[in-house]
C-alpha cells in the first residue's frame, strides 16, 4: 500500500516510516512540509493519507480540504497535539476518517490503519492500480482524481462491477440503468462506448458478447 504521510517532526515522521515499512511492508512517502504535499497529491496516487495538522506553509487542514474537494473515498489519518476541540470537530467536517492526538502509541496507529482498510476494502473495486470504483457513492477515481459519470454511466458500472467477470444480459442492464425510462433515446452500444472512453483501457475491461450482454472482465 503507498502512504503519503506529512509530518513535519522529522524524529516521530522516520519513527512512523520505519515502522510501517518493517511491520505491513507499505511503501511510504514522507515530507516534512504542506507545501510540498500539493505537488505529491495532484500527481500520485496514495491509498492512504497520514496528515499532521500543524504543518509549515500549508496547515493538515488545509490539505484536508483540498483532496477531498477531489477525493472522496481515499483514508485521511488526522494527527496533532493539539486539545481544541475545533480542530477536532473541523478535521471531521472536512472529511477525515480518523483522528489520533499526539502522543500515541504505532500500534495505535497501525490497528487505525488495518481498521480503515477493511472497511475500505469493502466499498472499493480495484480496477488497475491508479483507478478504482467506490461502489458506495458509485464514485470513479483515476490518478487520485473523481471522473465526473453522468447516473446512467454509474448505474452501469456499478452492475457490471456487481457481476465482475460475469456477463450481465442486456435485458438486465437495460431494466437497471433506465428504471423503465424510454431507452431509445439513448442507446445502450453509446452509454457503453462513452463510458469506455472514461476509463483507462475501456475497451480492454468491458467486454460485449454479441447477442447476449456486457461484462467486466479482469485480466492479469
């Protein structure tokens, strides 16, 4: 799993790194300052954010903000010092799924951790390894980023993806995707070519079986 974690005590961010790296063998990594996170944020993609809120130039909550206005789904650890209880109640707002005050124990954290990737695991498909579906809040993410589906593209992938490798009759996706709309309108061969073209190889992913439906397949 690739960590991002933004800790600014440079003794505590080696303490956290080794021991994640040596106990779960993720792959971390760590800066000291918000500023440079932005960069890290736009243009790889992390399975997990470690965040301490009283960080230089740019504050945790600050970064808080700024990836869930674009990543809705990806764990956020809080961790500070601080006692207010405004810090607390703003890094839930802003959506954190935890928060752990300073000082606590790394088995704390990786119990947090192993809590959040369980309950994530759940609600997340991994379709390649910089895209995944949230089959919750049927939320596309590519390279860390929410492609924007219109409803008829979420209720399809989300079938497809219920039915992973299993070919879904057109029949079937049809009463799904348009609830008893006129389908006419819009064909179902186009809602499946426009949704290829928003996933990465899309044509290698979703595949047609003349005459009987669609399935997404997974390949090696």
């Amino acid at each position: 799993m690739k960590i991002l974690l933004i800790e600014d005590d440079i003794p505590l961010n080696t303490t956290i790194t080794n021991f994640l790296q040596e106990t779960n063998n993720h792959e971390i990594v760590s800066i000291y300052d918000g500023e440079n996170a932005l960069e890290l944020i736009d243009n790889i993609f992390f399975e997990l954010y470690i965040i301490d809120i009283n960080i230089p130039n740019i504050n945790g909550l600050e970064l808080l903000k700024y990836i869930r206005q674009k990543d809705t789904t990806t764990p956020i650890i809080i961790i500070t010092a601080s006692l207010e209880l405004s810090n607390f109640l703003n890094a839930f707002e802003l959506g954190c799924n935890e928060y752990i005050k300073k000082p606590f124990y790394l088995e704390e954290l990786k119990l947090r951790i192993n809590k959040l990737l369980q309950n994530n695991q759940q609600d997340i498909i991994q379709i390649t390894d910089n895209s995944s579906f949230n089959m919750k809040y049927e939320e596309l993410i590519i390279d860390n980023k929410t492609i924007k589906l219109r409803k008829k593209e979420r209720r399809l992938l989300t079938l497809l993806l219920q039915n992973l490798n299993h070919t879904v009759p057109t029949e079937s996706i049809e009463n799904y995707v348009w609830e008893n709309e006129i389908k006419e309108s819009y064909p179902l061969r186009q809602l499946v070519s426009d949704l290829r073209k928003k996933l990465i190889d899309g044509e290698r992913y979703i595949i047609a079986e003349k005459g009987i439906g669609y399935r997404f397949e997974t390949r090696s």
